[in-house]
C-alpha cells in the first residue's frame, strides 16, 4: 500500500441559484477552506425624497 497523498483534489465551483463556492488554495497544514460568493437578491434603488404636498 502507498502513503495517502497530502494534497486534496480540486473540486469543481458549486453553483446555485443564490450563490457560488469556490475552493481555495490548501494552507501549511493542508487545510482546504472554501469561499462562499452571495448573488444579490434584491436590487437597491437609490432613495428619492417624496414630493412636498
């Protein structure tokens, strides 16, 4: 039997409808951490006074 290998493999981006994870570079102790990408699910509109009566 051969030693395990060290490195992780590269797990392709997962994509949803509200946001995409991505996996980042191992670390010294070959932790694998991922990163989370939120997709907006509301526009913003820009704030307008009201009319004065």
């Amino acid at each position: 039997m051969s030693a395990p290998s060290k490195s992780r493999p590269k797990v392709p981006d997962g994509k949803s409808k509200f946001f995409t994870t991505k996996q980042k570079a191992a670390n010294e102790k070959g932790f694998v951490g991922y990163e989370t990408v939120w997709v907006e699910m509301q526009k913003v509109a820009p704030y307008k006074t009201p009319k004065r009566p």
